[in-house]
C-alpha cells in the first residue's frame, strides 16, 4: 500500500489508521532517513491504540513505552545498535511476550530479528511531502487500510 503526506499531521492519520489493525505481538519495521517522518507516525500509532500522552523520538533511550492504551506500544530507536545480537541483549524477547505492538526505527541495523514484521518505509520528497509504504508481513497478509 501506498500513500502520499503533505504535513505531519496526515503521516499520523496514516499510523492512527494501521494502529486499528494492530494486534498483540505485531512488530513494525521503520525505513526512512534522518527527520523522513517515522516519529509523526508513531504518534499516530500510538493515538490510534488510544494513548494520548506525548510521543517523543527513543534516540537517547532506546525504546520508550506507551502504556494504556488498547495494547501497549513499544517504540525502539536501533540506530546506535550494530546487529541483532544487540537487541536480543536489550531484551527484545521479553517485549515480544509483553503482547503490545513493537516499532522499530532503523530496522535494518536488527534485520535479521524482525522476519515477518510489517514494513513502513517513509521517503521524504520535499519538506513537507511524503511517500508511504506499508508491505504487511506473512501474520499481517489480509491487512488493509
């Protein structure tokens, strides 16, 4: 699927839609430069799950936890992180049986971790224009928006 932003607040309408699909253990995987977007559409993942607090970047801490919601949401940054090894030691398992929705920024640096995961990839086209793309992993195939 595929579809086309023109400010920040249309990226978040995209995630709150997907969030609606969400079930427990589903796993994102972010692809998108430096500042594309991926926070906006965590926010709106985390709107759609019903948190309502403030959602912020985990670069500084790795993951941030949204709790309360319909499921929790857990928002990893794996930017500073080499391989997949690394997220198994910052306990990525036990976040996996936590039965919350897992966001992966960076994804490509635990590549390996996220088989079956669901791909959002986000390219930025000019400052306030972006291109969307959601390719649903094997436990996501009947997903629609």
């Amino acid at each position: 699927m595929k579809f086309m932003t023109h400010s920040p607040e249309e990226t978040e309408k995209i995630g709150a839609a997907l969030a609606e699909k969400m079930e427990p253990g589903a796993v994102i995987a972010y692809r998108g430069d430096l500042g594309a977007g991926k926070t906006a559409f965590t926010r709106g993942l985390a709107r759609g799950l019903g948190y309502a607090e403030p959602v912020t970047s985990p670069t500084y801490t790795i993951v941030n936890e949204y709790l309360g919601g319909r499921l929790p949401l857990f928002h990893f940054d794996m930017y500073r992180l080499h391989s997949a090894d690394d997220l198994w030691d910052i306990g990525w398992e036990d976040y996996l049986e936590r039965g919350g929705v897992c966001a992966v920024e960076w994804s490509e640096n635990v590549a390996e971790a996220l088989e079956g995961a669901i791909t959002v990839s986000i390219e930025k086209l000019d400052d306030t224009t972006r291109r969307i793309t959601i390719e649903t992993g094997e436990a996501f195939s009947a997903l629609a928006l």
